[in-house]
C-alpha cells in the first residue's frame, strides 16, 4: 500500500474498529489492511518483499464484490510508507473468524477470509487450513509481530479492539473470545505502550436491521471512538 508523508494510522481493523476510528474525526487517515490475520501480518514484515503473496487467481471464489475488495487490501503491504505511523490500531476479528484458504492445486495460493464470504460450490478446488488455534502458539505469534513491528516502528503506541461476544451462542465461539481475551492480557503485561479497549456488555446493542450479531448500534461505536480518542492526540 503506497502511503504518502502525511501523518497515519496503522490499521487492522474490521467494521468495528473502522467505524469506531471514523467517529473519532482523527485528521490522521487510517489505512487499513482488513483480512491481515496475524500470521500473514507477521510473514508481511519478516520477509518485506520476500513475502508470499495471496493469490488474484482465487477472487473468483469470494461471495460479493464488496468482500473481493477487501480481499485485494492483501495483496498491499505497508512497507512503502514515506514515514512511520502514529499508531496501530487492531481488534480481535482477523484473529476470532478469518480462515486461511487455499488452492489444492497449488499451495502457495491462497487468501483469508470468512468461511461465509465463500461460495458454496468451491468443492475441492479450494480448500481451507481453518482458523488459528487461541494457544501458545498465537501467543508467539503476536510477540514476534509486535517485536518486528516495534523493531520498525520503536515505541509505535498499540492499540487493541475487542469484539463484543454479548449475543454469540455458539459454544465454541464463545469459548475462543474467552480466551482470546485472556490471551491478549498475557501479551499487554510484556509489552509497554500497549492498550486494550473492550466495551462493557451492558453497553453493547446489537443493530435491529442486521442480520449478523456482530454488527452493533451506533452507540457502541461511539463508546470505542471515545476510548480511542482518549489514546491518540492529532498533532
């Protein structure tokens, strides 16, 4: 992704942590790399423009246009920045629900998304490697991407958004924000500068219109713009 000189803002983020940034009124522009699970993330800056890169050749696969639009953000990296950014912004959807796709006929290609923005008739030309395991695993990975990340960008401030479980009913689901949360506690006692936003259940509404239960009033937006502009001063 080709940034110019002007100030901005990392992001990682999905329609949460977008919207919530948008509510801010920053004057830093947010460029964002939606579907960049952490494991990409951190193969992106180990390896620059060494990197292996997702396919274009399995769009075709991906439901709606809007989500193929997403999809090609992967195949941008942040590397080209003319100066560092102010801040990185993360939360917890990349992590929770994005599975790794791949060709079977060729391995190397591959792209992430939802298991619901794939088309159903895929059969077994594509094939998926699920979603990362909440473990020690992942532990490592965050610590080597925040260590490299940091490493480019000494004392970068983090921030970190988690998704509202409030209507999930779904055992499992429940059980990885569980320790997703729990795990990213771990990551935030060894490392300094590194702030997590996690809006009250109380708080959370979940939006009449929608069919999805991960998408919320506008007040819940408006209580994570307020805790990230509680984090991040314009200059």
């Amino acid at each position: 992704m080709y940034i110019t000189r002007n100030d901005w803002v990392m992001g990682r983020v999905a329609c949460l942590g977008s919207r919530s940034f948008e509510n801010t009124k920053s004057n830093y522009k947010m460029y964002n790399l939606q579907k960049g699970r952490i494991d990409f993330l951190l193969d992106s800056f180990e390896k620059g423009k060494n990197q292996t890169k997702p396919s274009l050749d399995l769009l075709k696969f991906i439901v709606r246009d809007d989500i193929k639009k997403i999809a090609l953000q992967q195949f941008y990296s942040f590397f080209n920045a003319g100066n560092a950014p102010k801040y990185l912004i993360m939360d917890s959807s990349s992590e929770m629900a994005d599975y790794k796709f791949v060709s079977a006929k060729n391995k190397e290609c591959f792209f992430f998304a939802y298991f619901s923005d794939v088309k159903r008739n895929s059969g077994t030309d594509l094939l998926s490697s699920g979603l990362l395991n909440i473990d020690a695993s992942l532990m490592g990975l965050y610590l080597r991407f925040f260590a490299a990340i940091r490493s480019k960008y000494p004392d970068i401030p983090i921030i970190y958004i988690h998704y509202p479980s409030k209507f999930e009913k779904r055992q499992s689901l429940l059980k990885r924000h569980h320790n997703l949360r729990k795990l990213i506690r771990q990551v935030s006692h060894k490392l300094d500068n590194f702030h997590i936003i996690d809006i009250p259940d109380d708080k959370v509404e979940m939006q009449d219109s929608s069919d999805s239960l991960y998408h919320f009033t506008a007040s819940v937006y408006s209580y994570i713009s307020k805790e990230i502009s509680v984090l991040i001063k314009d200059e």
